[in-house]
C-alpha cells in the first residue's frame, strides 16, 4: 500500500507507522466525503478543516526537518488550491 520510501519519509520526520495509517485512511474518508454530492455541507466543511490540518502540519513537519523549500511551497500551493475548493463550494451552493 505504501511505497519503502513513503514509508522511511514518514519515519525520518518523527512520526509513528500508525499515524502513516491513520492519515491515508482520513485523507481517502475526505476526499470521498467531498466528492460524493449527498454528503450534508456541515460534513463537508470538516473535511475541508481536516485536510487543511493536514497540510499546516505537513508544512510544520518538514521545516522542522529542514528539507527542501520546495516541498513547503508544493504544500502551501496545494492549501490554496484547498481554499479555492471551498469557495467554490459555497458558489455552487448559492446558485
């Protein structure tokens, strides 16, 4: 399920195998929750919430780290893509 590489990243930044778990289980349960158009939007807002923790931890994980700038862009390229989501959303929402 998840590549020796994903795997060893994860250790390298501190964090436990079953956060690793943890955190692919959330991010499918997310996404599936924000595509499938039933889904209350009160549901929807806490997957935006979560997915945007998900990120600000990310981005606070590998500054820690010390790795590459580019991975802290790529992570604050893909929150504001996770802003524009929402504000579509709620566009769509008010037609």
């Amino acid at each position: 399920m998840f590549s020796k590489a994903t795997i060893d990243g994860v250790r390298e930044l501190g964090f436990p195998d079953f956060f690793r778990i943890q955190l692919a289980i959330l991010k499918i349960l997310a996404i599936l929750i924000l595509i499938i158009p039933q889904v209350p939007l009160q549901i929807k807002e806490w997957a935006y919430a979560g997915i945007g923790l998900f990120f600000i931890t990310a981005i606070v994980a590998h500054i820690a780290h010390k790795d590459s700038i580019f991975i802290l862009l790529i992570n604050i390229v893909f929150i504001g893509l996770l802003i524009l989501s929402h504000m579509y959303l709620h566009k769509i929402l008010k037609m």
